[in-house]
C-alpha cells in the first residue's frame, strides 16, 4: 500500500510539473587559474543589459536569474576580469569562463578565495562539496584521515591495535554509507575497514557528502548517506606534482604525480604513493606497539580522451596497491614467561575503470554515460592466534541516459547497473578453533528512473525509483524522494525521505572483533549470511539553511535533522564479556541525528564555522533498548582559519586551528575496565597547522594532532591470549601528541 501511494503521489507531481514552463536562466562561473584549471568564480554580478534585474554567484559559482521582459543580453562583471556578454537565445543554463584583465590598474592582481567546504542554495539534495584545499588542512595521508576538519563526519579509532580509524555519518557506521569513486562503489564488503586508507589524500580532486538517503542512481545500499570522491584529471591536474611528509611518529610518505598532454585530445597521469614506519612508539606504556609498523605502495595510471566536437569523453585506469601492518606487543625481553602477541595485515588490490560519456554536441541536455569496473582485493591477516582471511573480487557496470521532457525544467535520468561480487572469508570463532570457510556470490540487476524539476526560483524536486533483482536479497523496489523549497533568496528547506537496504558482511565490517578473544556466535553458521536478514531502513529529515550579513560579511547557519528507523538490522552484541554474537533485530533500532553549523566570514582573510551534534541511537539488544556503544550523545566543532595576503610573487602563510569536544559514550562491560560507570569520561581535541606559501610551486607545512596529548587509559584490557583479552573498547587516541613536517612541490 506504502508503494502504491507513493508512486501515486510522484506520479502527480510528474504530471504537475510538466505543464510548467521556463522562466529563468542559470549556469556555473569559472575562472582559469595559473595551472590552467577551471575554478569556480563566487561574487560575480549577472545581469540583464540595461536593467536593474540581476543576482550575485555562489560560493560554487552557480547563479540563477529571471529571464527579462526588456533584455536579451546578458552581462557578467567581476574586479580584475573582463565584462562579458552572452546574447540570450532562450538557453535554460549559460556557463562561462571568465577572462582575466592584462592590464588593470597597473597589473592589479585580483586573488578570489574560494571556501574549501562549499553548500549550495541550488541544488536539491543536501550536498557539500569539499575541495583538495580542505584535504591540505589534515596533512596526513589518505582520506580516512582526512575528515577532521570536516563537521559533517565523524571520525573514531575502531581499536586499540591496528591504528585504522573509522567514520561515521548520521551516527551511524561507514556500512550504511555509500563510498563512491567517481560514482562507481568502491569501499564495501573486504574493504570496508581498510578501504578509505587506501586512497590517497593527494590524488583527491574534490569530494561531495550527501546526507540522507541519495540518489537511485547509484543503487540501493546507501542508507545514511554517501561520500563520492572525485580523483584529480591528467588534462586538467599540474604536469609534476610533489608531496612530501614525516611525523615523530615515524612515519614517512610521499605522493608523486606525473602527467603529460600527448595531444589536443588525449592525455595520461601516472601517481604514485608510498609509506612506511619502522618507528617503535608505545606512548601509553601497555607494552603494545600504538600505531603498526607498515610499508605501502600504491599505483595509480590514468588516461583521458576529450574530444568536445564530438561531445566524447572517455577514462581508462588501473590501480596496483600492496598495504603490510605488522601489530601487536613491542618487546620480546620482557616477556619470559610466554611468547608475546603479534599480529600482520597484508592486503593486496587490484582496480581497472572505464568510462564513456556522450553530450549530444546539437542538444546538450541529451547525454549517454557508461562506466564499467573490475576489482581484486586480497587480504590474509593473523592477529595472536587468530585468522582471518578476506578474497573479493567485484565487477560493476552501468549505462544512464539523460534527457528531458518538454523543457529543461523537467530531466530525467533512465539507465540500469549489474553488480558481481565473489566472496571468501576464511576465519576461527575463537583462539585457532572452531574454523569456517564461507564463500558466496552476490549478482545484482537493477534499473532506475528519476525525475527532477526545478522552476530555479522557490521549488526543486529530485524523485526516483528503482527495481532491483537480487539472486539472494529477491527482488525489491527503492523509492527515494527530495525536495527544495527557497522562500527567500538566502534561506532553502531541504526534505528528503528514500529507503534502503543491504547484505550485512559481518566479518569484514567487524574486524575488530579477531585483536580480542571474544568468540563469535552466528544465528547459524552454515546457512547464506551465517542465518542473518538484510538490513533494511528508512532514513527521512530535512535540512534548513539561512544565511545572513553582519557588518558586510557573509554567514549562514544551517540546522539538519535526520532518523534512520530499521525495518531489520544486524545486532552486533558485544554486551557480554568474551563473545560477540550476531543476530537479526527484534524490536527498535533507529538513529536521529541533529547538527547545527554556524559559519562566518570575519573578513576576506579569516573564517570560522562552529558545529554542535547530538545523536540518539539506540537498538533492541537481547539485555533491552540500549544506546549504541562508543557513540558519542554530543559533540561540537569549531575550525578557523585565516591566512596573510598574497604579495606579487604570489606567497603567503596560512593558519588552521580545529577544536573538537567530545561527549561521554557507554562502554561494552568489562571486569577490568577502570570505567565502572559504564560511560566514557569528555574530553577535547586540538589540532593546527601553519603553511609557508612560498609561490605557487612550492610551499611548505608543519602541524600537530591531539595537541594537548590526551589518551585513553587502559584501552587494552585482559591476557593476550585470554578470552578476557580485550582491543576494541577504544573511545578517544591511544597515543599522544603528533607533530608532523611536510614539503609541497607543483611544476
């Protein structure tokens, strides 16, 4: 019945929405900076020759403007770049280059800083785009690092052992995201723990966070949200680029780029990264190693056809990564009376894409993209006297079609994916007993349509469905709804609702559980999924953002609000001492999350945004309705930051300062923890960074993390080699201070 309303009621708004017609005009503003990339170009005046009407771009440099009674001619004007017209043929969307003056007032240059974490009064669904600029901001190393300065997502230590940090969004774990390369899945099933790490931070071009359900068209697993990461383009990226980085920690990294232009239609990037750490550091005297000594090497080849005449465009890469942890006790001598406890995570990955797109070059709202995806991933880990070995190898494919109906108020998106996945998991539920060799294959087809209107001036819509056939899943219907409504020019409500689902890897997502000597228990073990249900869920909120001047500077304030309710969850129960046990959700599980951000520019050079969480989630455990563990009820967040002006050879120092707060969280029980209240104390995090702009080919970095040096006490808990043995009750860092130097170099 659920479905049949609400295909009724997209169907009306289909049918409403079509009879209007086109009354504005919009677009994106770039600019070309001194690498020859296009950035977008905020505060440039739009408006129709000769009269009053016009409007001002947005930090993403989109614009909209009501198309004119009087004029057909459209002008654009910024400071230090040349007045353009654009003659007015009915167009729905203009973009525009702007060109830079050679010569205004004796060579004034005319340097426009951009936000590096941008939101849109535009678009329908609640997107931010977070720029490579922001990346810079948490030098270190790969985008699971690289979110601390970043409000929308949470970042935790998942334990006390292999050093791997884990997000969160919505207050919900990284499996009910969708982690995307470039819209194809990339982090999921194997690599769900380790996978973030394995993409490095300086290969990022930007990444967009979508929170809520998303779009159809990227399937049907994302629950709380989606993280798509968009890698750096060997047309458009510098032909060398240079990074790199040591802490006190030990560890050392650098980033390598190479790219070259072969012609006027094609062009080729090899990147390279590589780490190591041979540094013992035991910061907390638990006689365990605090972060795993480890050595990386990751490959990446990349190739791009363009050829705008034709309207082609097409990617090729592939992706070689060998990643070795070694963890566990760091000194033999003094332990005489039994062997100490070490462990190793070798994990190898294989990734090749493709990638073709066609826009009609006669109407460019008719567009056809295909993308298709194979990848290997490999892991064999030993932790103690536990096993644990992960194979999964993955194909992906799509074809969307984009088109309109009537006029370009009203798109609409048609087209299907295939997913493959072959899973193997080799693993013992506890110390070297009970083994399980498990194997399966999941095979997914499903096709998707979606319908968008917007009028460009108060209300947008994005509605979508899709039909999935699902050789163990069955076959199911995704719904997924958003709206936007504008009352004022600088205020937009956003309304999403959209269900989802997905198959619980409950090994490979639970990784932590094997540096323990909890034994694990399964409903059954032997059936498809060890006897455990999808997980299935509904997530619907709204998003309301106001933005405002005060002394002439620029701020808004944004107030999101979001529920995740489960129609069925896997239970992962670690209430017990010494077990672990999955088993499907009989009763409530549900997880609504409140964020307000403040942002405010005190003046060109300096900015702050302020962020406050509270989340309530909460599940039916066996022992009755408990809040989720190690999650924190509040956090807030403040990051500022300013920077010098630039002088004519172009350098400048920068400035960061990031403070998180974070609330108590309830603890698993343990005899031994020292927390016998069952909650973990707050407490408070500070991280800077000073940047030495030398020009803009060379620049260089020195930062800190947990400035104040706060730990954890006693994270590690129990015999090593005991079922009292405990790594994974970890609610703040194991180590202290970390300071790091770095060295950036872009020819």
């Amino acid at each position: 019945m659920k479905k049949i309303i609400l295909l009724s009621f997209l169907f009306f708004l289909f049918s409403f929405s079509v009879t209007y017609s086109q009354n504005f005009v919009k677009g994106i503003i770039y600019y070309e900076n001194s690498s020859g990339r296009k950035v977008p170009l905020s505060g440039v005046s739009v408006f129709w020759e000769n009269t009053s009407l016009g409007t001002l771009s947005d930090d993403s440099g989109n614009y909209k403007l009501t198309i004119s009674d009087s004029s057909k001619r459209l002008l654009f004007k910024y400071l230090g770049f040349r007045d353009q017209i654009i003659q007015f043929n009915n167009q729905s969307s203009i973009n525009i280059t702007m060109i830079e003056e050679e010569n205004v007032l004796d060579e004034v240059v005319v340097n426009k800083k951009q936000k590096t974490i941008q939101k849109s009064y535009f678009k329908t669904q609640n997107i931010t785009n977070v720029s490579s600029e922001e990346l810079l901001k948490a030098a270190c190393c790969n985008i699971s690092e690289s979110f601390e300065t970043n409000p929308s997502i949470d970042v935790n230590y998942s334990n006390a052992i292999t050093g791997t940090k884990q997000v969160k969004m919505l207050g919900l774990e990284s499996p009910y995201l969708s982690i995307t390369e470039e819209n194809i899945p990339m982090i999921r099933g194997a690599s769900q723990i380790y996978g973030l790490s394995f993409i490095p931070g300086t290969w990022v071009e930007s990444m967009q966070i979508t929170k809520g359900s998303g779009s159809v068209v990227n399937g049907f697993e994302s629950i709380s949200g989606q993280i798509n990461v968009e890698l750096r383009k060997p047309y458009s990226d510098s032909p060398f680029y240079l990074n790199v980085y040591s802490n006190n920690m030990g560890r050392n990294e650098v980033n390598l780029h190479s790219n070259k232009i072969i012609n006027d239609k094609l062009s080729t990037g090899v990147y390279l990264h590589a780490n190591k750490n041979n540094n013992k550091v035991d910061s907390n005297n638990d006689g365990f190693l605090d972060n795993p000594l480890s050595s990386a090497t990751n490959l990446f080849n990349r190739w791009q056809y363009i050829n705008p005449t034709k309207g082609t465009v097409g990617f090729f890469g592939y992706r070689f990564m060998n990643d070795k942890k070694e963890i566990g006790e760091i000194n033999d001598n003094k332990l005489p009376l039994r062997k100490p406890w070490k462990g190793e995570i070798h994990t190898k990955r294989f990734d090749s894409s493709f990638k073709y797109g066609y826009v009609n070059p006669k109407i460019p709202y008719q567009s056809l993209g295909f993308q298709m995806a194979f990848s290997n991933h490999d892991q064999k880990s030993f932790f103690g006297e536990r096993n644990l070995d992960l194979n999964q190898k993955s194909f992906y494919s799509s074809l969307i079609y984009n088109s309109i109906i009537g006029s370009t108020l009203n798109k609409i998106k048609v087209g299907f994916n295939i997913a493959y996945d072959d899973y193997n998991e080799y693993f013992d539920r506890i110390f070297n007993e009970n083994f399980i060799n498990s194997s399966r294959i999941d095979k997914s087809f499903g096709s998707f349509f979606e319908y968008s209107y917007d009028s460009l001036d108060k209300i947008s819509l994005v509605a979508g469905i899709r039909y999935d056939f699902h050789n163990n899943l069955g076959n199911f219907l995704t719904p997924r709804l958003h709206l936007r409504y504008q009352p004022f020019e600088k205020s937009v409500l956003r309304l999403s609702v959209g269900t989802g689902r997905k198959a619980s890897n409950v090994i490979s997502e639970n990784q932590n559980i094997f540096a323990t000597g909890r034994k694990l228990f399964f409903p059954n073990e032997n059936e498809l999924y060890y006897g455990l249900k999808p997980e299935k869920a509904v997530n619907y909120g709204f998003s309301f953002r106001q933005g405002f001047y005060i002394n002439n500077r620029e701020g808004d304030i944004t107030i999101d609000y979001y529920v995740t309710d489960f129609d069925n969850q896997v239970v992962v129960d670690w209430e017990t001492q010494g077990q672990v046990s999955f088993y499907n959700l009989e009763g409530k599980s549900y997880a609504k999350s409140l964020q307000i951000d403040l942002e405010y520019q005190f003046s060109d050079n300096f900015l702050m945004k302020s962020t406050y969480k509270n989340f309530n989630v909460k599940k039916q455990y066996k022992s009755g309705l408990l809040q989720n563990p190690l999650t924190p009820k509040s956090r807030f967040f403040t990051n500022l930051e300013t920077s010098t002006n630039l002088n004519d050879k172009g350098a400048q120092w920068k400035f960061d300062l990031t403070y998180n707060w974070i609330g108590k969280q309830r603890l698993p029980f343990h005899e031994l923890s020292i927390k016998k209240n069952g909650y973990s104390p707050t407490y408070s995090l500070l991280h800077a960074q000073i940047t030495k702009v030398f020009s803009e080919k060379f620049e260089i970095y020195l930062g800190g993390e947990n400035i104040g040096s706060y730990k954890q006490d006693k994270p590690i808990l129990g015999d090593p080699f005991g079922t009292d043995f405990d790594t994974s009750i970890v609610y703040a860092p194991i180590h202290g201070s970390l300071f790091y130097l770095g060295l950036r170099l872009n020819i």
